[in-house]
C-alpha cells in the first residue's frame, strides 16, 4: 500500500488537477455572457442572443461539474489532512466558508434567473442577474485564493497553544487576507481565465471557420462562429500580453517572499549573481536523469536572466541557492519544466494574438487556414497553461504546507493509514477521471449541436434580420 503522506498529496493533486478545469471555464465566461448580455438587450442582433443562449450552456454545465468536484477538496482536508485542519482552522476555515455562504449562493441564486428567467423578468433584472453570476463566480476566487495565498505567504497570526497542541491564531485579519501574494495570484488567475475560454472559444469557431471558408464546406450559423472568433480574439490581444506582463511582476513576489521556490524555479542550488535563465537544463550524469533534485546540471539559456526576472531589471543581483536553505529542497525538475512549459505557452499565446490581429487587419482573419489551424491546436493550451502555474505554485512550496510555518508531512491526518488512503486514492482517481470523460462528452455535444437557429429565438419587434446561412439549423432550446 502506498504510504499515507505520499497517497493523500497525490490523491489531492488529481482531484484539484481536474476540479481546476471548471472553474477556470465558468470564471472565464463569466465577462463574455455579461458582455452578451449587454449587447442582446441594447441592439436587438440575433446573433448576440444565440451567443449568450449557446456559451450560457457550457457555463452552467461547468457550474455543475465544478459544484460537485469542489465539494470533495473541503472534505479532503478533513479527511487527509486533519492535523493542517485543526492546526489552521481558524484562519483557512473562515474564507472557505464565507465561499460558500457568500459567493456561491449569490452565483447558485441568480443562476436560475439567468438560466430559465430570459421570459420571466425584465431586461433589467435579467441583465442585473448576468453581472450577478459573474460577481459570484469572481468573488468565489477571492476567497479560495485568500486561502491560498496565505499558505504561501502567511500574515496576521500568531502561534499559540491550545489543548496542548501549537495552532494558527488570527490576530489581523487584514493583514492574513491582504497578504503580500493575494494581489498577485487572484490577477494572475482571473486573466489567464479569461485567456483560456478566448482560447477554447477561438479554437472552436476557427474550426468552423476553416470549416466554411477554407474548405468550402457548408457551416450552419456560420455567423454566430464568425462572430465568436472575433470576439475571443479581441479578448486574447488584451489578455495575452497582460499574462505576460504581470506574470513578470508575479515572479519578482515570489522571489522576495519564496526564495526558495524562486532557486527551484529556475534551478539555482549554489548562492551566485549573474544567473542566467536557462531555457533547457539536464543532469551532466545520465545516472540523475530521472532525479527530480539532480544538482549538476548542464543547462543552455541567457545570461543574467534569472537575476534580471528576480530584481526587476538588474542582471547582477544575487539568487539564493537552494543549498542554503535548511529544509529540503522541492523537486526542482518538475518546478523548472512546469515554469518553463507555462511561459512559453504564455509567449506563444501573444504571438499567436498578434498574427490574428493583423490578419483581421489585413481582411484575411476569415480566410488563413494556417492561422486556424493554430488556434484550433492551442484551443486547450490555456487551461493546460493554468495547470502547470498551479503545479509550479504548489509543488514549489514543498516540503511546507504553510511556509516555514507547518510542514505537509506534518499536515497529515494521524490517524490515516496506507490502505484507507490507497483505496480513497484509486476511488477518487475512478470517479473523477469519469466525471471528466462524461464533462467532455457533453461539451463536445453542446459544441456539435451547435447555437440555436433563427425560428428559436425570442421574438423582438426590433429584431435585425439575419442571413439564411446564419439562421440555418441549430440546438434546442436552453
């Protein structure tokens, strides 16, 4: 059986691994469907109603999913790591419950009224209950990244013994939820949210696009996907150069306040100035390459980089190195390759933004089956892009689960043992590797289904007519 410390980080990496998907969907959506809201009531154009009636779909689906999925990680700590729980109760419970109580109820209540309301309430009330989804969507991550900001950078507290055992006291709470990373990684996340759905949203209707224009093949609603690509790329000029730009800043923080993340981010174990940012870096013995924590390291990249990334500009300043630091280091490997993979995605994806900019520009958005093809190929990479900063922020932090404050071989529940935890392990890996498949398969049949076609749509004395091709066929009603 495997070892209970070893199968409770595990079994809580896969299902936030998985939960983290749609979260990520139903954040991001959240500024289209206001936006979609906005532009159905005010102009009356049919397709902006089949694009607020089509991704509210997918926004409720994700909702759902993201609703069961949550659930469980709050009883992971419970049931997996009770000793973090009691020792940091106090502090990590309030936010977690104030999620609950404050923005999912006002996101699960409006939901309603914007899902099954469009005939029932006003423009609005119903308007008023898109921007209330949204607002409880984003409010959900304040508190969970409040939670988890602190674990990075803990603030107001004091230790304190209670019972006999060392527990969290909050002592200032301003200073525990306005921690010195909260700013940081709420932006950091709710832009690369916003990023992901643009992704995911451009490379669905590229398809389509290529589909129609490129192909020749007759599209039905060929419109609505016209209009979808533009928009997502309007949203991806915005977002993707703002990721880059405030992941820079982002990283200068963790530096300052998690030196030690910072050395295994870019793979520093001696104390030195200059450090270059390698861009590729392996063991010089073939005998370490499978050894996460390999310290002779051959590496191609730019000299300075990494001083500069971590000073903000100077090419000279010193890095800490990872043999400094009296507890043990992370697994330096899969921190380095995580960081690396998440910022060349990031750059790919403004590279990527730029060409469909300029192709628009040109009159050739509609018409360039390369630029299709590359936004169809990284409709997905935004999410895996979030995947893999949430690998760099957790796996870096280790070996503590609070830094320097509690240690995660000391967050383990006592009284767990290897056979309760393998077999929750195998459990929890069956039921959400299927809740993910059946997921799929239901976005993929919404998506296949397509937005529903012009005899479906609300009859509006100030309708603007549409074309037949975009009024042709489409899915049921919502």
């Amino acid at each position: 059986m495997v070892d209970p410390l070893i199968a409770s980080r595990l079994q809580f990496a896969l299902t936030t691994t998985v939960h983290i998907i749609f979260p990520v969907m139903s954040m991001g959506l959240a500024p289209f469907l206001i936006y979609f809201t906005w532009k159905d009531i005010r102009t009356g154009e049919p397709v902006y109603e089949q694009l607020r009636r089509f991704w509210t779909k997918i926004f409720a689906i994700s909702f759902v999913v993201g609703t069961v999925t949550g659930i469980v990680l709050e009883f992971e700590f419970g049931t997996n790591f009770a000793a973090f729980s009691i020792a940091a109760g106090e502090l990590f419970g309030g936010p977690l419950a104030v999620e609950g109580m404050m923005a999912f109820m006002l996101e699960a209540t409006f939901l309603g009224i914007f899902v099954f309301g469009r005939e029932r309430v006003g423009d609005t009330l119903y308007f008023i209950s898109s921007v209330a989804v949204g607002l409880g969507t984003w409010l959900s991550a304040v508190w969970i990244l409040i939670a988890n900001s602190w674990m990075q950078t803990p603030r107001g507290y004091e230790l304190v013994t209670e019972g006999g055992q060392t527990v969290v006291k909050l002592v200032d709470p301003l200073a525990a939820y306005f921690n010195p990373r909260f700013g940081y990684m709420f932006v950091h996340m709710q832009n690369a949210a916003v990023e992901s759905v643009a992704l995911f949203m451009a490379g669905i209707a590229a398809y389509y696009v290529f589909k129609h224009h490129v192909r020749e093949v007759d599209v039905d609603n060929v419109n609505f996907w016209e209009t979808t690509l533009k928009i997502a790329l309007v949203a991806l000029l915005i977002t993707a150069p703002f990721q880059v730009y405030q992941g820079d800043m982002y990283a200068r923080s963790v530096a300052e306040t998690q030196p030690q993340k910072f050395a295994a981010m870019e793979a520093v174990w001696e104390t030195d100035s200059y450090v270059p940012e390698y861009l590729i870096a392996v063991p010089t013995n073939l005998d370490s390459i499978t050894d996460p924590r390999a310290k002779e390291l051959f590496g191609i990249g730019i000299p300075g980089g990494a001083s500069w990334l971590a000073s903000g500009g100077d090419p000279t300043a010193e890095i800490r190195g990872l043999n400094t630091f009296e507890s043990q280091a992370p697994p330096v490997a899969i921190v380095f390759w995580a960081f690396r993979a998440m910022v060349g995605m990031g750059f790919w994806f403004i590279l990527l933004s730029f060409w469909g900019g300029y192709r628009w520009y040109k009159g050739q958005l509609l018409n360039d089956g390369l630029l299709h093809k590359a936004l169809m190929g990284s409709s997905l990479l935004g999410i895996l892009a979030v995947e893999l900063g949430w690998i760099v922020t957790e796996v870096g932090r280790q070996p503590w689960v609070i830094q320097d404050v509690m240690k995660t071989s000391e967050a383990v529940s006592p009284g767990l043992t290897g056979t309760e935890a393998t077999i929750s392990l195998v459990g929890f890996a069956v039921v959400y590797l299927a809740l993910l498949g059946l997921y799929t398969y239901v976005i993929t049949r919404v998506i296949r289904n397509g937005p529903p076609g012009r005899e479906q749509l609300r009859e509006r004395p100030d309708r603007t007519p549409m074309s037949d091709t975009s009024a042709a066929g489409g899915a049921d009603d919502d």
